[in-house]
C-alpha cells in the first residue's frame, strides 16, 4: 500500500497538518507513506511554455519534479489544505496546475483529502474534487472537514473533525483493499 501524503499548507505544524497526521493513523503499518511539505519548497504554477504538449513532459526543472515521481508510485494520494481565500492554499493550486503534462497517470488512484478553515470550505472541496475527477482519480474519504475556531491548536475545539480525518483513512485503506488486493 503506497501512500502519498501532500501536505499543502504553508504551516508545517499547523492544523491541517494535525488532519493529516490523524487520517494517516488509520493506515495499517505495513503502508508505505511518503510526506511532502509543500511549504518552502521550491517550486511555482504553470508556466507560459505548453512544451508537454509536444513533449509530454514537464520542462520546468524545479522540486515539483520529485513529487511527480511520488505521485506516480503512489496508489493512494491524500491532500491537506487550509481554505486560504475560499479556495485551496496557494501551493496546492501550484501542484495541481503542474500536473497539466501527466495525461492519464494519475488514472485510477485513489485520492482523499482534508480540509481546515472556518468558512467558505465548499470551494476548497470543489476544487479539490474537480482536480481528482479530471485526472479520472477515484475519488474517496469522507469528506473531512476541520472548522477552527482560533488558529493554532484550533482543532482542539472539533473532536468532530478529527473523528472525520481518521475516517477518510479508513475508508481510503477501505478502497486500496476492494481496488489492489487481488
Ligand atoms: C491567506 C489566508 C486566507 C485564509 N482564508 C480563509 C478562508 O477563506 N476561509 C476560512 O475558513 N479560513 C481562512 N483562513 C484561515 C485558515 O484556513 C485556517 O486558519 C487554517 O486552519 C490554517 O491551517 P494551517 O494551520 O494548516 O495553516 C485563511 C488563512 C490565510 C493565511
């Protein structure tokens, strides 16, 4: 079980990544997990070129190429975002516009995500499943949500959330089962 973990809030520490790590404890110890923190690393959106259309490749040659090759190993991929101006972060809006060139390698993994913020948490969702469908992903989880109400530590105030987080691990474990294990 090959699970890729992107972590994609600026904060390293924060809530969303105390999301993450709760859904992750529902992966059995035999998965493999790979974490990446979006945050300070290197990278920038789409750039102006459109050389994957003849290519078939991406051209930009910056830390986006590593999580390339994890999100090709990986069977299940989980995003984490903060709603960041009713929308996903700002890097993981980079990471979905690099993957433009990866027609059809992301067919039939399995992704879930997590999500923290107060409001305006529907467009993050959308966006989120927008991005899995276009890439024919399969789409799973259980739609994990973490309202909080003050920044750090603001999950504390949303057992909820976090009883959530640990489901859509379960239920993505529950998919990698019915989907690879033949
Ligand atoms: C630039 C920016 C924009 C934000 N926009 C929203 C928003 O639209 N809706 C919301 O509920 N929270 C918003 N927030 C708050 C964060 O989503 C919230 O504090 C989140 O839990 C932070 O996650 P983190 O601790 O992983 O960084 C915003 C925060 C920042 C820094």
């Amino acid at each position: 079980m090959k699970v890729l973990a992107i972590y994609g809030s600026p904060r390293r520490e924060g809530n969303t990544a105390k999301m993450m790590d709760v859904a992750l404890s529902a992966f059995p110890a035999e998965a493999e997990i790979k974490k990446v923190y979006l945050g300070g690393m290197n990278f920038s959106g789409c750039g102006p070129c459109r050389e994957c259309k003849t290519t078939g490749d991406c051209v930009m040659k910056d830390d986006m190429q590593d999580v390339f090759k994890d999100m090709i190993w990986a069977e299940i991929i989980l995003f984490g975002s903060p709603a960041q101006f009713s929308d996903v972060s700002s890097d993981i809006k980079k990471l979905m516009e690099r993957t433009w060139w990866m027609k059809g390698a992301l067919r039939n993994k399995i992704g879930g995500y997590v999500i923290t913020g107060r409001r305006y948490m529907e467009s993050v969702q959308n966006t989120l499943h927008a991005f899995m469908l276009r890439h024919q992903m399969i789409l799973g989880g259980s739609g994990a949500l973490g309202f909080t109400f003050t920044e750090m530590g603001g999950l504390d105030y949303d057992p909820l959330a976090l009883r959530d987080a640990e489901y859509t691990g379960r239920r993505l474990v529950e998919l990698w089962y019915i989907i690879y294990d033949h």
